[in-house]
C-alpha cells in the first residue's frame, strides 16, 4: 500500500484493497482466479427462504458487499448496497425450461461460468441456486462462484453451508479490518 491510499480512501469513502488482494487482480489477461463449487442439500426449499436466508449469513462478512475501484492506479474496494449486492448476485431459477437437469448440465454451467470475468461495479460472488431432487428427494443445488480475492479469510465451506437450514452465522469467522500500514 502507498503512503497516500488512506488518505484518498479519506477523501472518497473507498477501502484501500489490501495488497494480498491486489495480486489476485494483477497478471497476464488469461489469469482467472475464481472458484466455484456445487453443493446438493435435502429439504423444502424454495427462492423467498433461500433469498431470506442466505442474504442474512452474508450480512456477517461485509467484504460481500465490495465491489472494486481503481483511482489514480491502485486498486480499492467500494461497499455497495447490500439490496443492489443481492440483486445482482443471487440468482434462482425457476424456469423449468432453463433448469440443469442433470450433472452434466451442471459440469456445462460451471465450465462456461467459471472463467467469465466479474465486472467490477458489482459484487465478487454469484449464487445461482434451483430445486433439485437429492437422493430421489426435495432439495435445491446451490452453485457458488467468487473471485479468490473474495474468500481470503472466510471459508468456502462456511459459503456452502450459508444455504444449510443447520446453518449458523457463528460459522464466520469475522474479518479483520485493514490496517493503516498494511
């Protein structure tokens, strides 16, 4: 970090993007740093409980609500509106026509998603979630994409289980400011 990032991030309400970060943004134009995951879970669900319940647990972690700036050449985050974060990056489908049916079509969706880019006016992360029949029951699939700079310091398999009904917030580790030196 430059002598100056806390004074700019001051004078613009941005957050100075710790340099562990800033290298999951530096590289060549073919370096991609997401993850994805899928994750089956058995019970009733449906889109107004997931939407409900998973933007409670990412309440818990504010670096959900950062989107990135660059000003004058360094790279900060910005913290949006946790209405716009959610509207932006949670999807359920309820098409039947556009629903993944099977596990093919879900090695498809995370292959042609994986690699996409994030804008960075927007969120980090992308839920996409659907009803699904888990062992020959009700159940729903979630799909979890972040950028690696997102999950330093929070678990995937603490995202993963944000879509659990055993879920809990405590399951968070909470997330350290940033330090004026670092």
């Amino acid at each position: 970090m430059t002598i100056y990032q806390p004074i700019v991030a001051f004078f613009t309400c941005l957050i100075p993007m710790p340099v562990n970060d800033q290298n999951m943004f530096m590289g060549t134009h073919k370096a991609f740093v997401n993850t994805a995951s899928c994750t089956g879970f058995e019970g009733a669900f449906n889109e107004k409980w997931f939407r409900n319940h998973y933007e409670t647990q990412c309440l818990a972690y504010p670096k959900f609500a950062y989107c990135v700036e660059y000003v004058m050449g360094d790279i900060y985050y910005r913290k949006m509106n946790w209405k716009e974060v959610f509207d932006r990056a949670i999807h359920w489908e309820n098409d039947p026509k556009k629903m993944l049916k099977n596990q093919y079509d879900i090695n498809c969706y995370i292959r042609d998603n994986l690699n996409q880019k994030f804008p960075i006016d927007g969120p980090m992360w992308r839920a996409y979630a659907q009803e699904w029949k888990v062992d020959g029951k009700d159940g729903m699939i979630l799909i979890w994409k972040s950028h690696h700079s997102l999950m330093d310091g929070v678990s995937a398999i603490s995202i993963t289980a944000a879509g659990s009904l055993e879920y809990s917030k405590d399951y968070f580790f909470p997330s350290k400011d940033i330090g004026l030196g670092q």
